[in-house]
C-alpha cells in the first residue's frame, strides 16, 4: 500500500524546472543520474508543494532510501554503472567508425591500404589490419573506444611505412588527411561518448606513424 501511495504521489511531483512531469519511464546511464532525478523531485515538490507538504514527506523518504541504498551497495553500483557505460558507448561509437571507416575507404588512393596480411610472423603480440579487416572489425563491434580504432590505424601506417614499397607512398601521405576529413563532422559527438576521443583526432603525417 505505501509503495502504491508512494508511487501515485510522486508521479504529481512536477519539474518546476521544465514546466513538465517527469518522465514515467528513462533509461539511466549510471546510477548517479537516477539519484540526480531522485534529487530534482525533492526539490521541485519543495518548490511546488511547500516544506510541509505529504508529497514532500514522501519525495524525503525517497532520497534518503537512494542514498542509503548507495552506501550498501556502492561497489556494486560502480560496478553496474562501468558496464552501463560500456554498453552505451559501443552502441554510440561503432555507427560514427563505420561512417569513418566508409568514408576512407572511398579514397581510390588507399587501395593499396586494404588488405594486409597480419604480421604475426614478426611480432604475434602486435597484429595489423588492412582497411577491410579494420571495417570488419568495427561491423562486429570489436572497438570498446576510439583510441583502439585510431590505434589499428597507426600500425597500419607504420607497417606500411616500414615495408618500404613505393604503392604505399601515396597512401601514407593521404591518410591522415582523408582520415581526418571524415572525422570532422563528428568530432563533437565522439568527445560527448567517449571523453578521452580528442587526444586521437590526428595521424602522423610523417614517421613514426605508430
């Protein structure tokens, strides 16, 4: 019966804030968002009801539940919250790669670039990728962030670099430039998902690639 009464009052809680109800349903991203709400009901019902107000009993016992709930399970919760965001991230990140991706892929100069045996005869810990197998890789949504993506990039330059063959001479100076053409348009979006995607919003130009 509380949690019913509970659950019918604080669905009048406005947010003040927006002049609308809070949503009945939201997919939070970690656990701090949904105490965040938690919060903004308190407040608002402060606002809108008054101090002595029921439904701001009601919306007190909530917050101090979220809280308490925090102190117990705080390790699980960061726990939950790192898989949330990983989760997230994934689905954000791999639509932007395959634009990216897509869009190198278009420069007739880099055919030479496309496929590339894995040099796992000389260093078995340190694998390159041609261009399909770096598209293949972003289709089965391998990349956990930017950096591993931009990273399979980098050695793709530097093996090419280091097999000395005039066919990639061409492709070695466009690159970096195709690769930072179709990175443009999505340079906000990336540092939005993915925080630590600006430090990796360039290829070298010149040796060391990788």
């Amino acid at each position: 019966p509380f949690a019913t009464a509970e659950s019918s009052m604080s669905s009048r809680l406005i947010d003040v804030s927006r002049g609308t109800q809070l949503p009945q349903k939201k997919q939070y991203k970690t656990f701090v968002d949904f105490k965040e709400d938690i919060g903004l009901i308190l407040k608002n019902s402060v606002l809108f009801n008054g101090q002595s107000s029921p439904y701001t009993s009601v919306a007190q016992r909530m917050v101090e539940e979220v809280e308490s709930s925090q102190r117990r399970y705080g390790e699980m919760l960061t726990k939950m919250d790192n898989a949330v965001k990983q989760t997230y991230l994934t689905f954000d990140l791999h639509p932007i790669l395959n634009e990216i991706i897509n869009g190198i892929l278009d420069a007739p100069t880099l055919s030479a670039f496309t496929s590339i045996r894995d040099r796992l005869q000389h260093n078995p810990k340190e694998r390159v990728m041609g261009l399909y197998q770096i598209r293949q890789h972003v289709h089965d949504k391998h990349y956990q962030c930017f950096a591993d993506f931009v990273c399979d990039l980098k050695k793709l330059q530097q093996f090419c670099f280091e097999l000395n063959k005039p066919e990639f001479q061409t492709g070695l100076k466009i690159l970096p430039t195709q690769f930072g053409v179709k990175l443009e348009p999505w340079k906000e979006r990336l540092i939005a998902i993915d925080a630590s995607a600006e430090q990796h919003f360039e290829l070298n130009k010149t040796p060391p690639y990788y």
